[in-house]
C-alpha cells in the first residue's frame, strides 16, 4: 500500500470521518494539521492543478463569508484562490489526502479508495 497524508484540522468533523475511515480499513496514514504544521504556496499551486482551485477552495465556510468582502471586485482567478487559501488555511476545503497515486478532496469515499 502507498503512503497517506491526510490534511487538514483535527476538529473538522470532514476530517475526522475520513481518518476514521482509513483506521476502519487498515489504512496507515500521516496527518498533516495546517493550523500548526502549515501550508506552502507551492503545495496548493500544485493541488489546485490536479483539482482545479474551485474544488479546493471552500466557499461555503464561515472563513469565506467573513473575508468576502475583502476580495470585492478583484477577479477570482487561480493565482488569488491560492493567495487566499494560504493566508487563510480554513478556506482550503478539507480534508485533502494525498497519495503516489493522487489527490481526493473533501468526504469522498470513491475517489479515496480510487488513490489508495
């Protein structure tokens, strides 16, 4: 089995139910809390290539609703989606997992086993 790294914030029920998934299936995996370990721009600009930036951006949160009005009139393009997500880890939507065979965004159990 390859490697796992599940990013992300520990008291994120999202989180939290994919890492209990991955212990129900015998699955090891590192976790990666961005709150205290980071992030780096490099890293987003590379998932947000594999997932494109408006599936990992998390517009739904209360992070994006309190900060909105900062972004008022500028154009949401990739580069300022990252720019965002890296000021403002909360917006990165969770969890991302990461494996030699790819990327899976958010509670999505098809696409986690399909890396694995």
């Amino acid at each position: 089995m390859n490697s796992c790294t599940v990013f992300g914030i520990p008291n994120c029920d999202s989180v939290k139910k994919v890492c209990t998934w991955l212990k129900e299936n015998d699955v090891p995996f590192t976790f990666h809390n961005y709150k205290t370990a980071s992030i780096d721009k490099q890293t987003l600009s590379e998932w947000s290539d594999a997932v494109g930036w408006e599936k990992l951006l998390n517009k739904k949160g209360t992070t994006w609703k309190k900060i909105t009005p900062d972004y008022e009139g500028k154009i949401l393009d990739e580069n300022l989606a990252v720019d965002i997500m890296l000021e403002h880890t909360s917006t990165i939507k969770r969890p991302v997992v990461i494996t030699s065979k790819g990327i899976s965004v958010g509670v999505d159990f098809e696409a986690l086993k399909s890396i694995l």
